[in-house]
C-alpha cells in the first residue's frame, strides 16, 4: 500500500522550512520525539545539523526513523 506524502512546516534554527513525509513517518518521528522528550522543531533541527552534502531534510528524517527503529 503506497501513502501520499504530507506535507509540514517545520522551524529550523528560527526559519519555516515545509517537509513532506508520508503519515507513518510522521507518526514515527513524533513518537521518537516524545520519546526523547523534544519537541518536533527541536529534533528536525538535529537531524538539519548532521546532514551531509545534498541529503534532503525529509530523506534525512526518513533514514533517522528508519535507524530508530532498527535500533542502530
């Protein structure tokens, strides 16, 4: 079953940024959250700062709920 992205707005170090996440990723990612007890503009900002090179904020968040998950 394929989901359509949702699209988001987010704030990054003080900017509105917009990310599109398919639902369960978004779901994923406030559960991880809560778990850490962040905010989700707190730890979207995280994810920002230890991007490399050309990765996308939204396939940044993807790879980190993926890693999460798989407990890596």
């Amino acid at each position: 079953m394929t989901t359509r992205p949702a699209k988001h707005s987010l704030t990054l170090h003080g900017h509105r940024t917009s990310v599109s996440l398919e639902p369960e990723f978004w779901e994923a990612f406030r559960d991880i959250a809560a778990l850490r007890d962040l905010s989700v503009n707190q730890l979207a900002s995280e994810i920002d700062a230890a991007r490399r090179g050309e990765e996308g904020l939204a396939s940044a968040i993807r790879v980190f709920c993926l890693k999460h998950h798989q407990g890596t």
